[in-house]
C-alpha cells in the first residue's frame, strides 16, 4: 500500500546539493542508472524526485507561459512510449498499466526557440484539440502557425483559432519503403508542398525544420525518449515529470546556441539565466508554502 507519508520523508532527506547533483545528471540525458551510479542516491530515490521536480517544471511553466513574445509557431509530434510497444500491449496490461503509444505534441516559435506547450496523448484528433486549445489559450495576438500534413490538425486548429490564424500545413513527400531499413529509418522524403490554409501565412515562413531539429534535442537530453534502450518509461506519471523537467531545462537553463541566451530570456518570460540550484531553490519554496497551507 503506497504511503504518500514515506514518500515525502525519504525525498526529504536528500540536500540541495544533492537534488541539484541528481537533476543535472537526468537534464544532460544521463538514465537512472547512471545517475544512480554517479550520484550515490538510490533509484527509488531519484524516481521520486524526477516526479516532484517534474510535477513543479509542469505547474511553473504552465503558470508563466502566458501571452509570451512568440509570432511563428511550428507544431509537430514525437513518438514515445510506456511500459510497452504498442504491439505488445495486451487486455492484462492495460488492466494493470498505461501502456502504449504516448505521442508527445510540442509546438515551438522559431524566432525565440521556447517551447510553450506540450501534451502527451494518442496522435488522434482528441490529442489534436487539446494541444491546440492550450496553445491558443495562451496567446492573446495573432500568430503564424505551421504544421505537418497530419489533417488532425485542421479542425483542431479551426476549433480553437477559428479564422484568427495564419495557418499552413508541410506536407512531405515521401517514397517507398527501402527494403531491410524499414525498421529503423522512415521512408525517403522526395520533396515537400506547402499548403497556405487560413488567413494569410508568409511563405517564407512555412517550415517545421526547428520543431524537428527540437525533437533531436529531446531524443538526445530526455533519456527516456532514446530510441532501442531499455530506458523507457515504465509509468505515465514518470514520462510526463521527466518531459517537464526535460523542458524546463530547455527553456531557462540551457544557453541557446545561436540566441546566445535561453529561449524564456529570448521571449521575455524572464530576465536572466536559470542554474539548477536556482530552480532546486525555486521547488523548495514551493514545498514550503504547501507544508504551511496543509
């Protein structure tokens, strides 16, 4: 039987310093393991970190990102998965699990490279007009989005954009299957065509390739999202805190190398540049005030 009360006690005995020491490890793509190897602290330890920390990047993020400084977005979808591929999920495990295909929907503006929103679900139209809605909540001006050829995206972005959108779809052009590479690598891509949908979308500006080059990022830094390991996520509640803290990290403690500073900085959703120590302090407070209010 889970006891929310241990819980509590055995994340509390772990120092600033070796918070910090454990969530820099997890933010430069190191797995529990290795993080377990490196730091001391037990595994059991360091999940339960991963979800508090994670659940603190969440509500942080979801708090500030509003009305941010951002005129061309780029929408798109990473494939991950829980406990399980898709194909080996059977009655039993779902009884027991969440387990499956869990598509991560991410947009990012290409001028200051943050990433305001993001949600984990099924790649399918109810996926579509969730993400979407939270994205257009959180924009009070009108802005040029560009997605992928996936026609989910249309009637989500109609439902919550209506006509106040400059929005178009990059749909690529792809060829068959090379045989003996169909596990691995998708099929080649001859050639794209753009597709102006509403309003008026600048044609220069119709392109996923930072959104893309985005997803490598989170492949490479979000061990869980590493393709042919055993780094998986085991349960939703861990995927979902690993991606917060993943973005967390992007957003306000990873200089942006060609911005030369961090995409919150760049979009003026802060002043200046995040250490780990700074958002162990930030989670901290945050338990406190929870601990005085309970």
């Amino acid at each position: 039987m889970h006891d929310p009360l241990k819980h509590n006690r055995t994340v509390n005995r772990l120092t600033s310093e070796q918070r910090a020491r454990v969530i820099n490890c997890l933010i430069e793509g190191n797995s529990g393991g290795s993080t377990v190897r490196l730091t001391g602290v037990a595994k059991k330890t360091v999940m339960r970190l991963v979800v508090e920390v994670g659940a603190f990047c969440s509500d942080y993020q979801d708090r500030v990102f509003r009305n941010p400084k951002c005129r061309r977005l780029q929408v798109d979808e990473c494939w991950s998965f829980v406990y399980c591929k898709q194909k080996n999920v059977t009655p039993e495990i779902l009884e027991r699990h969440v387990a499956g295909n869990a598509w991560l929907w991410v947009a990012i503006d290409a001028d200051t490279k943050l990433v305001p929103s993001w949600y984990i679900g099924q790649r399918d139209a109810t996926a579509a007009c969730e993400f979407i809605a939270d994205l257009s909540a959180r924009l009070s001006h009108r802005v040029q989005l560009t997605s992928d050829g996936h026609k989910v995206y249309l009637g989500a972005v109609l439902d919550s954009f209506g006509e106040h959108i400059d929005y178009a779809q990059l749909v690529k052009l792809y060829g068959a299957d090379v045989e003996g590479q169909k596990r691995y690598s998708p099929a080649q891509c001859l050639g794209t065509r753009t597709e102006p949908i509403l309003g008026t979308p600048d044609p220069k500006h119709i392109s996923t390739s930072y959104l893309e080059r985005q997803n490598l990022s989170v492949r490479m830094t979000v061990r869980r999202f590493t393709r042919l390991t055993n780094a998986f996520s085991k349960k939703i509640e861990n995927h979902a805190a690993a991606v917060a803290l993943g973005y967390f990290a992007y957003n306000f403690i990873k200089i942006h190398r060609t911005l030369r500073m961090t995409p919150a900085m760049a979009a003026g959703v802060t002043d200046r540049l995040w250490e780990v120590e700074d958002l162990v302090a930030a989670w901290e407070a945050s338990e406190r005030r929870e601990e005085r209010a309970a």
